[in-house]
C-alpha cells in the first residue's frame, strides 16, 4: 500500500485531566460559571481550592486589571464614580457596585484583594453598611453589624476600614480601628469571613499611640503583607491632625506615622503599594503656583524613627493634573478624560466627567477570580448571576 496510517498513543487519564485544566485556566470566569453547571467532574475541578488559586494567578500575570475610582464634587453635589482599566488593551469601562440598601447616599472602595472587593455603602440602615462583593460572579455578602462593639454601626468616614487576605488562617478579613471620644483609647475590630463574625482585637499599641477626638478616614487604604495604612487624621473642636495609621494584622501592632515633609503647600496624599512596601505620593503647590508630585517610599528596616524616601519628582504641566496612584513601576496621572503613565507613556481615555469643581482619583490592582464570599460556615452569600 502507498500510505499508511499513524495512530496516536492513548493518553493517560491523569495526563488528559492536566491537559483539561491547563485550558480551563485560561478562561475567563463567565465562561468557567457555564461550564460549573455541566458534568460533575468539570464542577469539582472548577470549585477546587487549588484550580481557583491557579486560575487567580494565571489572570494576575497574564491579565493585569485597575479599578479606577474617580470621586467628583462642585458646592451642590458629590459622586463616585467606578471603571475598569484593561492595562493590555487600554480599554475602560464603567463599572456599576451592586446596590445592598435603597440608600443615595453614595459608596466607597475599603480595599481590592484577590477578585474580591469590601464596599461601605453609606445608609442608615446598619445590617447594610458593608459587604464583600466578586465582581466576576456577581456574589455578594453581606457583613453584619458586631454585636457588642461600643460604637455600634460605625462605618467610614468616622473610622478606618481595612481589607485583606490572612496567609496563616486562609481567611479574608475586614478590620476597623475607631476612636473612643473622651477617654484617648482606640478600639480595634476584625471580621472572618471564615467565621462570619467580628471580634474585638488586643493589640500592642506601639509608642503609646493616642488618639484626642474622632478618626476621619481622609484617602484610601493600602495593605503591604498583612500591613494596613490608612492617611487619616483626628478632629477636636478647632484642632485638626493629619498622620498616617498602621496596623501589622499578623502581629496585632498599632502605630502612628509621620508623613513625608514637603516645602511646598501641600493639596493631598495617596497611600500606595510599591515593590511590597508602601509609598506615598504627595500632591503640592508651590508659592508660584506651580504644581508638582513627589513619590516617597518608606523604609522599613529601620525601627526607631520613620524614614522615606524620596525616588521621584513629577512636575505638573496641567492645572488639571491629577495624581490618581501607583501599579508596578508607573505613575498615573489624570488630565481631564485622559490618563496617563508618567515613565512609558501609557495612554487611555475615560467616559466623560460629570462637570465639577474638582476631581480625586484612586487606582486599586485587580484580577477576575472565582474565589467565593461564602468560604465559611455561615454561608450568606447571595449569588447574583442565577437572577
């Protein structure tokens, strides 16, 4: 015979169970959630602790995301306003947080961790104040008020709310540190999701840190390995204090920080993560009217007094130059509908503003995941994608 026919060796079953995986990996979540509903198998396998912390970290590397919070005011109005920034393709779009209370009262982003995000959502309703929410499976849950806290339904801005994973326990966890007006102390609180409760924290309060009058959560929150910081300050009466808030969630230290120095009349501060260690960038005006951006990064290794330092200085050509944060080693600023990345030049548009008096912007890392808010036994999730 002229020809002949060449019949592949039968794979293993282990060898085609890998080779399934590895295509599932690189899916994006909706297409995972159809395929969740078909055979068993496929079901198991997509649920797995170990498939879902692959499939997290494939999409960090490969699809890297930017939640962008852009927060506008005039004398009559405020709003906030959510996008999300594809980094490969340069496309935004806007982004819509789910509504948990029939409040207008507005939102705010605690924090971004592993496709999860904690949302204060303003209301007087106090069963509603927070939740976790996963925008890719369109799950929330709803965190409940802690029954014996002394300041019941605190919620942002009149404290300081933090977001994070905790490697020890495997557990997502919610912190809030307020004040106690009259007596100097600060209380601590940590949510589980595990557990689905909070409890009251003791802590080693570092140098002896005292707070006199309220918190006022003033910017946004970062978290660097299980460090939570948080630009705040503390009102009495006439008297007003700006200072940063750190609290190490693994060793339960509290400590206050100084903040970098700047010569010139300084407009804000935007906390940020960079190289596992937290930077901020400082937004000033000069005497003359010209606008600038120093970068700080602080330096851990030294324990007895707060040292930054100052890597770089980006000048303003713009009145409307806004600093809006940090993601690898690229500065992003706002001007107008346009963003920008100040070293390699990156560029995108945004969805045209609302007219305002003045905008603030905050950039928080982002990857699709199919991790679950319903990992602990008090399972309240509600699945939005079944409606």
């Amino acid at each position: 015979m002229n020809g002949s026919i060449t019949m592949p060796s039968p794979q293993p079953l282990a060898s085609i169970n890998e080779t399934i995986r590895g295509l599932f990996i690189r899916l994006p979540v909706k297409s995972l959630i159809l395929l969740r509903s078909g055979c068993k198998p496929w079901s198991n396998l997509l649920r797995s602790s170990s498939f879902v912390l692959n499939h997290l970290h494939y999409h960090s590397e490969k699809n890297p995301l930017l939640i962008i919070q852009r927060f506008h005011w005039n004398q009559k109005s405020s709003g906030l306003e959510l996008f999300l920034f594809d980094i490969q393709s340069k496309k935004i779009r806007e982004f819509h947080v789910p509504r948990v209370t029939d409040s207008d009262m507005g939102f705010k982003i605690v924090g971004s961790c592993n496709g999860l995000m904690c949302v204060c959502h303003y209301s007087h309703d106090p069963s509603s104040c927070l939740f976790l929410w996963n925008p890719a499976t369109r799950q929330i849950r709803r965190i409940p008020e802690y029954s014996n806290a002394l300041l019941p339904h605190k919620a942002s801005p009149y404290c300081l709310l933090g977001f994070g994973y905790n490697t020890c326990d495997e557990d997502y966890e919610v912190i809030r540190v307020y004040s106690c007006v009259g007596t100097h102390a600060i209380r601590i609180e940590r949510y589980s999701l595990n557990s689905g409760f909070w409890e009251e924290v003791e802590y080693s309060n570092h140098h002896g840190a005292t707070v006199n009058g309220h918190f006022l959560w003033i910017e946004n929150s970062v978290t660097v390995k299980r460090k939570m910081f948080w630009v705040a300050m503390t009102a009495y009466q006439r008297f007003r204090n700006e200072f940063i808030v750190s609290y190490d969630a693994e060793n339960k230290v509290l400590r206050k920080m100084s903040v970098p120095d700047s010569d010139n009349l300084e407009v804000s501060k935007k906390l940020t993560e960079y190289k596992e260690s937290l930077g901020v960038l400082v937004f000033s005006e000069s005497a003359t009217m010209d606008r600038c951006l120093d970068f700080w990064v602080y330096d851990d290794k030294n324990n007895d007094f707060d040292l930054w330092i100052k890597v770089k200085t980006v000048r303003l050509s713009s009145t409307m130059d806004r600093p809006m944060g940090v993601w690898k080693d690229e500065i992003f600023i706002a001007s107008g509908n346009v963003i920008h990345a100040v070293r390699s030049g990156l560029g995108a548009l945004l969805p045209s503003a609302q007219v305002a008096d003045d905008y603030c912007y905050v950039l928080l890392n982002y990857a699709e995941s199919l991790v679950s808010v319903n990992n602990g036994g008090n399972r309240n999730g509600i699945d939005l994608e079944d409606e």
